[in-house]
C-alpha cells in the first residue's frame, strides 16, 4: 500500500486492479477507525509518477490507459480542502 498527500487532502493506492474488498481489507490496517478516508469508495484508474520541478518533489498524476509510463492502480482519496 502507497501512500501521498498534498495541499488538497492524501490519498491511498496499491499498483494494479486489485479487488475493492481486498483493497479496502488492506486499508483498514493503515488507517485508524476514525479516519474518514474508510468511508470513502476506491476506483480504479490509470496514474503516472512525474516530477514537480518547482516544488522539488514527485506527483502522481492522472494518465490514459496504457500511455507511456502510466500503470493501473486501485485509488483512494480524501479532499480535506
């Protein structure tokens, strides 16, 4: 299970099209109770890891199914802002 955050709230993800279920088993033993990102539904979709040469750090990204450098991931986010 991976993990990234920003300004506008974090998110959970795992590479590949796992099974909701399995995913959200998964989750439950990174997040406390309380945290309200359990109540929120994953997907799965297509991201890509690219660089943020401003703020000098890596993003992921949303990307087109099978484009250069994307993979297949179950995805869950929280907006905090």
């Amino acid at each position: 299970m991976n993990y990234c955050s920003g300004e506008d709230g974090y998110a959970y993800y795992k590479k590949g099209h796992v099974p909701l279920d399995e995913f959200m088993t998964q989750l439950k033993a990174y997040t406390d109770e309380i945290d309200a990102i359990r109540n929120v539904a994953p997907i799965h979709t297509w991201k890509r890891v690219a660089r943020d040469f401003q703020a000098g750090h890596s993003v992921v990204i949303n990307a087109k199914p099978l484009s250069r450098g994307s993979f297949p991931v179950t995805w869950i986010e929280l907006q905090t802002s």
